[in-house]
C-alpha cells in the first residue's frame, strides 16, 4: 500500500518555521521592516527635489527692497565711474530702444572725424523728421556751424541738428551710421545697433549696462561735456535770434544740487523717456542710466532718489557696507 506525502501538513510546518524565524529575527534586532519603506521614501523625495525647477540667484541683489528706493524707470544701472562698482541695477541687461540717447554716439563720431568745428553746414530737406513728425526751429536752408550743431543736437536734442551733422560727414550718412557701429564695438557695447544719428526710430536700441560704458566714453571728451551742459543758448539762425534749453531740468535748475558733467535725455514713444548722466556725488565720477520711464517727470525722480540715497549711504558705514558692496560691471 502507497504511503503519499501529507503536503498539507508539510505546508503549514514550513510557514510555521518561517514565522517563527522572522519572529526572532524581530525579536534580536536582525530585521527592521521600515527600512525598505524609508529608502522608497527618501527615492521620492529625491526625485521630486530634482523635477522641481531652481531658481536662478540674482547676480547682484537690488537694494530698493532694503533701502526703499522703488525706482519708476524700467531699466537702471548706477556706477561708480573710478572703480567701476555697480551701486545699484535693475534690468541692466535688457535691450531697449534709446531714443536720443543716441546723440552721445553722434557727437562721438562727428569729434573722431576731427572735422573743422567752424565749417557751415546747411539743413537741408533730407533733414526733416518725416519718421515721427516731430517739429523744429531750424528751417530748412538754416546754416550753422559744425560746434552749434552739435551743441543743439547734445543740449537741445535737435533732430535736424543731428541729421545734418550725419550728413556733412565724409561718405555721407550711410558711412556716418556704420561709424558709429564701428565706435560701439570699439569701445565693447555689445547689446547696441544704430540705425540713425538722431534716435527717432526704435532700431536704435542698447542696454543700460551699455550705456554706462558709452556714457564713460563720451566723459573723455571736453567737448561734449561742455556742450550737453550748457543750461541754455541764443543761437542766431538766418539772423534771427532763437533761444534753447537744455532738455534735462536738473542741469538748469542751479537749486538741484547737482554737479553734471555730461547729460542726455531721450523720448519716442517706443523707449519711453530716458536719461544718462555722468555726474559727481560724493567727490566721486558716478554714471547713471535710466530707461524706459513713463511718467512725465519720472526720470527727474528717479535721479533725485539715486542722488540721495548715494549721499544719504556715504553717511552710515554700516548701510553703505551691505547695500553698495557690488562687483564691477561686465
């Protein structure tokens, strides 16, 4: 007679065996159950840290948290011309169009070519703005020296003035537009195209970082420092007597406590008003850039607020400490 084997009883004398090996494993501390659990955990985690997207740390903080500043002007750069500390940046690397801006390259330009400042250059119907309609006091047939043209295109922005320089250039303005191309690789803006000497189109475009290096270029020459301050000038035209203003306020405002060593401001627009100085704050060469401010006396503003917080931070050590300690522009 065939004995089978009782597989039943077999089964359930393995599984007893089994469980009582796990249960003295518990028992002596051999076997811990949590930890595959823990090691799925901490995989998840691991891998939700590295699907969720880092945010970029700011190269340099802006301060107007700290300090209140809260400029209006959409692009900002504030430097110390001398040791080229950036004290303050907003958008610095943003390409905008700048407008009038662009006079300080023209003026460049016209000074590179040495051409005779006392040449008389005539305004002529190529010269009217038929891009933006924009008026002017200089009738065509108007004749002006070279020096009073540029010093109506730099003090009083004059449109006619600057398209009249561009045109009495060797090689007329074709090669005065690549001149000034030429001049902005020269001297490292590498976020600038020019278009036209007078600003009126958007194609005319920079950043402010660029700025504060076209602006420290521009400081170089006497000329144009002396010329874009100028508070105000009667310029006799045709024989008749015609008098400009600076268009920056705070260059005819003897009571705005400011020294100013060269100014630009700029409007269309497509940019929005701009302003660029080179002015003294502290004993000290400083560039300031703003772009892209649409209130009417927006810019004027934001220069103050930049006026006092430099002359305000010079005052404390501590502040000046945390809230200028920039590196240099690039």
């Amino acid at each position: 007679m065939n004995h089978w084997p009782n597989r039943e009883g077999d089964c359930v004398k393995i599984k007893l065996t089994t469980l009582m090996v796990i249960c003295a494993m518990l028992a002596f501390g051999t076997l811990d159950i949590a930890k595959p659990v823990a090691a799925a955990d901490a995989k998840k985690q691991a891998a939700q840290r590295k699907a969720k997207p880092v945010k970029k740390v700011a190269k340099r903080v802006e301060v107007q948290d700290s300090d209140n500043l809260l400029l209006k002007s959409s692009a900002v750069l504030v430097q110390d011309q001398s040791s080229g500390e950036v004290l303050f940046e907003k958008n610095s690397d943003a390409v905008l169009p700048i407008a009038s801006i662009t006079k300080l390259m023209t003026a460049m330009v016209v000074l590179d070519a040495q051409l005779s400042l006392s040449e008389m250059l005539t305004i002529g119907h190529e010269d009217m703005d038929t891009l933006k309609g924009t008026r002017s006091r200089l009738k065509v047939g108007a004749q002006l020296s070279r020096e009073d043209m540029l010093l109506l295109a730099l003090m009083a922005s004059e449109n006619r003035a600057a398209s009249a320089l561009s045109r009495h250039y060797p090689g007329g303005e074709r090669a005065f537009i690549a001149a000034m191309n030429y001049k902005a690789a020269a001297i490292g803006l590498k976020d600038t195209h020019f278009a036209d000497p007078t600003g009126l189109t958007a194609a005319n475009v920079s950043s402010a970082r660029d700025l504060t290096k076209m602006v420290a270029a521009a400081s170089h020459y006497p000329l144009i420092r002396e010329l874009s301050t100028t508070s105000e000038r009667t310029i006799h035209v045709e024989g008749r007597p015609i008098a400009f203003r600076n268009t920056n306020t705070l260059v005819r405002s003897p009571a705005s406590g400011w020294e100013i060593a060269v100014s630009k401001t700029g409007y269309i627009r497509e940019a929005g008003k701009c302003l660029v100085m080179q002015a003294w704050l502290n004993n000290r060469p400083v560039v300031i850039v703003l772009l892209d401010s649409w209130g009417r006396l927006t810019r004027i503003g934001d220069a103050n607020r930049i006026k006092r917080w430099i002359e305000n931070a010079s005052t404390n050590t501590g502040r000046r400490s945390a809230a200028l300690g920039r590196g240099p522009a690039g």
